[in-house]
C-alpha cells in the first residue's frame, strides 16, 4: 500500500504518495497547499488518492497546524500519522546537537536526505545542507555521516520586514541583485541575498578547513532558486530533499516489520 509523506513548514504543507517508502522513487502524486486551507485537503487535493498504509511527516509549524493534519487524515482514511522527532541517530546520520531533541525537525529530516543522496551517488563525502524559506539553515554534515552543526539566520521576507519595521521609508518593491546597488530596492535585495550566501560560504570555509575535503552544497526550500544562483561555490538545488529524507526514514522504520 502507498507510503504518504507529508512536509508542514511555516507557510505551506507540501505532501507526496509513492508506491513504496523507497529514497530516490517518483511520486504517484504530489501537491502543495497553504496552511490555510489544510482543512480542505480531505475533500481536495487528497480525496482521490489511494488509502496509504504508512503517513509519515515532518512539522514546524507547532501543534495545532499539526492536528488540523491528524484531523483530515483521520476523516478521509482513519489512519494515524507518525512524526519525525529528531534524534540522537537515525537512518545513518549522527546527531551531534548539544541536546539532540531540540534540534528542528525539518533539519534533521533534510540532513537524513541529504546522507542518503550522498551514498546513493557514490559521493559520501561531506556536505553543508541549505534550506532557504522564511528562515534560513546552514548545517555540516561530515563525510561518516555525522551532524556537526548549523546556523539559523532570517529569510528574505523577514529581513525586509525588520527593516521595514525599524526604519522610515523603506516601504519599497523587490528590487535585484547587483554588484553595486544604486536605488534601494536593489540595496535591499542584494543585501538580504548576500547575507544569506555569505553565511553559506562561510560555513562551506569552516567545513573544508575542518576536513580538508571540499563539502558538497545541497540547497532546497521555496526560496532556494532566488539564492542558488549568487552561490560563489558550487552548489546542487534539490526541491525533493524532505521527501528524500521521510523516504529514507520510511525505509528503515519498515524494516523490523518486514522482519517479522
């Protein structure tokens, strides 16, 4: 029966159904919704699907967005769903957070995806994971598949709202990035953007100087395709990263009871 893989960032629900918990699969069917309209999903985007025999998500959105999920898988199939909490290991990656628990779990989900693409590729070398959406993260992961760290810095959207919040006259359209900005617009468009690839290049400089080994950079989220491009390193753009990763976790979850 098909395995539902079900991502709940901070302002969307993005959800995927495969034939079977295996990293690297196609899709049976995908779509993504606003959180607002979770309520529709049952007789929506999901009415038509078959009943999945595992539900499997990651969620940061707090409890109650959650629940509104719990509560339209419950009316359409009465199955429950399980949540990725993360841990001090799974699925081949090391979590080396100073409390493991706390450490979000779309992050840990990203950095499991991320290690199974890397085996996968025959490449299993080091990596700096990137999620671009309305915060940003940038964690390390080495080359045995051990979480080193990260940073958390704001999105786009929210710098331009601090800014617009703490300083007159900056009520302006997006603008570009250029190398020079000469009107606002592109000052704070450049700006937001150079904040975020510097702190990607800098954390990609502390991870090559750690092991000596040029890291891969994977980047995914809404907003990775507007920060990619001004990378000064080279860098791999995966929209599936998530999926990646609640396959992978799938997969191993599934194997004691195929055991059985």
């Amino acid at each position: 029966m098909p395995f539902l893989a079900v991502d709940i960032g901070n302002t969307r629900l993005k959800w995927a159904l495969y034939h079977t918990p295996q990293p690297g699969s196609d899709p049976v069917s995908h779509g993504a919704v606003f959180l607002e309209t979770i309520e529709q999903l049952a007789e929506g985007d999901w009415a038509g699907l078959p009943m999945p025999s595992t539900v499997l998500g990651s969620c940061v959105a707090g409890d109650a967005v959650r629940h509104r999920v719990e509560d339209q898988v419950h009316e359409l199939w009465e199955r429950p769903c399980s949540w990725v909490v993360s841990s001090a290991a799974e699925a081949g990656v090391i979590n080396g957070y100073d409390h493991p628990a706390r450490l979000g779990a779309d992050r840990w989900v990203a950095l499991i995806g991320a290690r199974a693409r890397l085996l996968a590729s025959q490449r299993p070398g080091p990596a700096l994971v990137v999620m671009v959406g309305t915060a940003v993260t940038v964690d390390a992961l080495d080359e045995h598949g051990e979480f080193l760290g990260g940073c958390i810095l704001p999105g786009h959207g929210i710098m331009l709202r601090a800014l617009e919040g703490g300083t007159a006259g900056l009520r302006v359209p997006t603008g570009d990035v250029v190398h020079f900005p000469t009107n606002t617009s592109d000052a704070l468009t450049s700006g937001g953007t150079y904040a975020i690839t510097g702190a990607i290049e800098r954390m990609h400089r502390h991870l090559l100087q750690r092991g000596g080994l040029p890291p891969q950079v994977i980047v995914t989220g809404g907003a990775g395709w507007k920060v990619a491009p001004y990378l000064g390193v080279p860098y791999e753009l995966v929209d599936t990263l998530l999926f990646d990763g609640l396959l992978r976790i799938g997969q191993e979850r599934a194997k004691p009871l195929a055991a059985v």
